[in-house]
C-alpha cells in the first residue's frame, strides 16, 4: 500500500514539475498577429519574391543603355601599333612616313580613355522574357500571400491544439481528484472488512493509470507550446505558453455550399506561373528573329597618363541575326514548348486536387458534426451514468468494478467530446482556406 502510495505520488511529482514552468501567457489575436512578422516560412518565402523581383528588374536592359568607361595605357615598338597611336594622339607629321621609321619605330606610349555607349534598339525576344520574369514575380507574390494564409491556419490549429491539451489536463486532473476520492472511500470500506483485497487492488491500478494519463497529457501540453514557439520563430527555453482564450466547447453550424473559387492565391500563381513559361515559349521562337541594336563611344587619346589631347567618336547600329547555332536555338524552343505544356498540366493537376481536397473536406466537416452531436450525447450519459453508480456504490448496491469502468468511461467521453469539438473547428477553418 505505501508502495503505492509513493509511486503515485512520485508521479504526480514530476507532472507538476513538468507543467509548472514559467508560462506567458498569449491570446490567439496575438498569435496571429506575430505569425506574420516573425515565422521563417514567411520569411523565406518574402526573399524568393525578392529574388524574382530583381530578375525582373534585370529585364530593364532591355531598354537601357550599357555604358562604361575604361582607360587604357600602352607602350610598343610594333609599327602598326606606333603608327596607329601617333594618328590617335593627332601627332602624326610628314616626318613619320619616312620608310626607315615605318619599319623600325621607336618605342610610343599612348594612352586612351573610352566612354562607351550601347542601347538595345528592337530585341523581341528579350521583350517576352521580360513579360514572363514579370509573370514568375508576381506568381512568386501569390504564392507569399498564400504562404501567410496557410501560416494563419496552422498557427491557429496549432493554437487550438494547446488550449486542448490544457483542457485535457484538467479533465484528467479531475479524474485523478475522483479516483483519489474512490480509492479513500474503497480503503475505508477494506478497513472495514466491506470489500475484497482484489478490489482494493483494482482501484490502486486505476489510480495509477490515471496519474499517468495525466503525466502523458502534461507532455502533451508542452509539445503543443514548443510547436507554438516553432511557428512564431520564438525561443522559450524553460517557459511555457497559456492560452488566454477558453477552448470552444460547442460548434456553430453554418449552411454553406464550399466550391473553390478562381480568385485563390495559390492558383491564380500556378496561372501565373503556366503564363510565364508561356512567355518564355514565345522568347525562344522570336529569338530566330534578327536584332537591333545601337552603338557609340567617346575617345580621348594622349601620350601622357589620363591626358586628352585628342579626341574623337564613334556612332553606329547593328543588324544581326543568329541564322544557324548547331540545333541550339531548335533544341531550346523545345525545351521551351515542353516546359509550358508541362505547366499546363501541372495547373489543371493542382486545380483537380484542391477539387478533391475540398470535396473531401465537405465531407469530413459533415462527419465531424455527428461526431460532435453523439459524443456530446455520449458524455452526458457516461456523467449520468457515473453519478447513478456512485450512488448506488455508496450504497453498496454496485460492484468497485462497475464504478471504476463508469469513472473511467465518463473522463473518456469528456476527451472524446472535446477532440470532437476540436476537430470541426479546425475542419471548418480548413475549408475555409480551401475556398478562399
């Protein structure tokens, strides 16, 4: 008996323990309102919109002007070198075409700085992969909004989840306060010489699995507030949350008919995505087509270092087009095409599988009602049914089994009402996301 006792006791200890960490406190408006600022998927998915973002904004080269400088510093023997630099720096005399200086210059320094300019003039396929960089950006815009919505979702699951596994201590903590009281009532009766060794033992065990349901839900508690902490990106080493919100312990039926609308972030990326590859489709089959593209620079030559004694300029455009690559182009607009019809099943796979999700989910939320109505009906009457027997049993009119079995089913039905309760709030959130 004392064995027991201390076991129970060692147990109930630890739960303690276990639970009774520094907790903060938080209410679900608060986590929602953190999820957005703080979560690492969040954040992850800002910077692939980022990164879209500035290949797009590469694609304004395609209307800008290249333009660098550059200096350049030489000193040569070699006659068309020589002979070249002189006529750059505007030195060249009469002197110089002697025949013997031709052939056998001295050394010349020449120093040249270039301003050089060129501007895209006509490049079509450059003007479609413009379109789909800007199609992949704000596919990769939707897909962020989208990313904070299901954020929204999980963190109030995971929300709800805690306040759940805090009910569920307190219902096993009443559980364990009524098997103690039993097991005071049942060492009176043995006492007393009323009951049986075995029933005394039957109590004790009852006792015991209660302490360790209790234990077990405690870990719960903590597992719950530690994937909380994940999703906000907070680190609460030692500490512990408490919702401020009362878990819901009733559901609010609405007469809704869920279809997937058009308007959903996530697909309206997939078609944003399908029409980028399309673009790009477009890209390669223009890029058979020839380009133009504008030219200039400005000189200054000197035979001093960054001198500018001569100067000079240069304007032109160019026509050119890439008649044969060795299948290159070919095999890239092939590339191209494949990919877009690949996008293209991709979207309407995505579509058809949000369509069965959400069917799914209609069905699952009818289901999760009746389960709500039967295990609320079944709860009563295992609370019914447990007073009953516990007055008969003080009466002596019941067996220690029966009571035990109806203590037992009456905590049981409780969880089961609350998991019920639980699983329609979150079925009816889900199908919410899935039609928004």
């Amino acid at each position: 008996m004392n064995k027991v006792k201390l076991s129970l006791a060692i147990i109930v200890l630890t739960g303690v323990s276990a639970i009774a960490q520094d907790t903060l406190s938080i209410s679900k408006s608060e986590v929602l309102e953190k999820v957005n600022d703080k979560n690492l998927q969040i954040k992850i998915a800002e910077k692939a919109f980022q990164s879209a973002q500035a290949d797009y904004r590469q694609s304004n080269a395609l209307f800008m002007p290249n333009i660098s400088a550059s200096h350049t510093a030489i000193t040569t023997t070699n006659p068309l070198m020589a002979f070249g630099s002189k006529l750059n720096q505007e030195i060249l005399t009469q002197a110089d075409f002697n025949p013997a200086l031709l052939n056998d210059p001295g050394h010349i320094e020449n120093f040249a700085t270039m301003i050089e300019v060129q501007q895209p003039l006509i490049n079509l396929d450059g003007l479609y992969e413009r379109k789909a960089a800007k199609s992949k950006m704000d596919a990769m815009s939707l897909q962020t909004e989208r990313t904070k919505e299901y954020l929204q979702l999980e963190v109030s699951k995971a929300y709800m989840q805690l306040q759940l596994a805090y009910k569920a201590v307190g219902v096993l903590e009443k559980a364990n306060q009524t098997a103690q009281g039993n097991l005071k009532i049942v060492e009176n009766y043995f006492k007393n010489g009323m009951l049986q060794k075995t029933d005394l033992l039957d109590v004790q065990v009852r006792v015991n699995e209660v302490a360790n349901q209790l234990q077990y839900a405690k870990s719960n508690v903590e597992n719950a507030s530690d994937y909380l902490a994940f999703l906000l990106n907070e680190d609460v080493k030692g500490k512990i949350f408490k919702p401020l919100d009362a878990l819901e312990n009733q559901i609010q039926v609405e007469e809704t008919v869920a279809t997937i609308s058009d308007n959903r972030k996530d697909i309206q990326a997939m078609d944003k995505a399908t029409e980028a590859y399309g673009k790009m489709f477009q890209s390669t089959k223009l890029g058979f087509l020839p380009r133009l593209n504008a030219f200039g620079n400005y000189q200054m030559y000197d035979n001093q270092l960054f001198g500018t004694a001569a100067k000079g300029y240069l304007l032109g455009a160019q026509l050119s087009w890439n008649v044969f690559d060795g299948y290159k182009s070919i095999g890239k607009n092939q590339k191209a095409k494949a990919d877009f019809q690949k996008a293209e099943a991709e979207a309407e796979q995505y579509k058809n599988q949000s369509q069965l999700e959400l069917n799914k989910a209609n069905r699952q939320l009818v289901d999760a009602e009746n389960k709500v109505n039967l295990s609320k009906l079944a709860f009563e009457q295992a609370q019914e049914s447990y007073r009953i027997r516990k007055n008969r049993f003080e009466q002596g009119l019941e067996k220690t089994t029966d009571l035990l079995m109806a203590e037992t089913q009456q905590s049981k039905k409780e969880l089961e009402f609350l998991q019920a309760v639980f699983e329609y709030n979150y079925t009816k959130q889900y199908q919410q996301f899935l039609t928004n």
